[in-house]
C-alpha cells in the first residue's frame, strides 16, 4: 500500500521563497508607507534575503553572496540618492540635524540605506566567511 496516493517523484516539489518575498515586499511597502522604521528595514531583509534564496534555488546563481552585495548596493544608491536630495547641503552637521528630526522622504530613505548597508556586510561578509571554512 502506497502512503503517499497520487504522489510520485516526477512532480516537482513547491517552493516556500513566493509566499516569503511577498512577505518582505508586503513589509517593507507598508514600513516605508508609514514610516516605521523596525517593519521597512525587516521587511527590505526579508525581500532582499528571499530573492536572493529563490535565485539560488533555481540555479541561476551559485551563491547568494554576490546577488545579496548587488542589491546591497543598489539600496545604499538608491537610499542614499533619496536622503541626499532632501538636504540643502551635503555635510555631516546637515545630515545628523535631518536624521535626529526627520522629514518623511528622509527618514524613508535612511531606512533604505540602512538596509542596504546591512545587506551588503552580509553579502561580503557571507563570501569571506564561506572562503575562510572551505
């Protein structure tokens, strides 16, 4: 008696990473939506982190390592582009006095590039420490 009916090693088993990466884009809108800075940042992770799983899941990288430092990258430029463009002038006095008091579209895109940041030590990180066991 077969104790699994109707299953057979020909079907493909289901992915968890879809539910996942709507998980994370589902946080981080509604984190940047209200400006909730804990809910944007995880949920950017969480987005960021499960793309990069579903990439590697289907073979179209062999570690997550560079696919977590490129978009890293991409939300530290895009962050930091965002937060930029608020200020009248770039200096660090300028931007500690909008990070403490902070507009909407500013503190939006400190999340971005805090995230982003964090991503990409991940990323670079994941690749020494990975190098270092083998």
């Amino acid at each position: 008696m077969d104790e699994q009916p109707g299953l057979s090693d020909q079907y493909r088993m289901s992915s968890p990473w879809p539910i996942i990466v709507v998980l994370g884009l589902v946080f981080s809108e509604l984190g940047l939506l209200f400006n909730v800075f804990p809910v944007a940042v995880g949920g950017l992770l969480l987005f960021v982190g499960s793309v990069a799983g579903i990439l590697l899941e289907s073979g179209y990288a062999q570690r997550p390592w560079n696919v977590l430092l490129g978009f890293g990258v991409v939300l530290v430029v895009l962050g930091g582009a965002l937060t930029a463009t608020q200020l009248d002038a770039v200096s660090v006095d300028a931007l500690v006095g909008v990070l403490t008091q902070p507009n909407g579209i500013v503190g939006r895109g400190a999340e971005m590039l805090i995230a982003g940041v964090v991503v990409a030590v991940a990323g670079a990180g994941g690749r020494f420490v990975e190098a270092g066991s083998a």
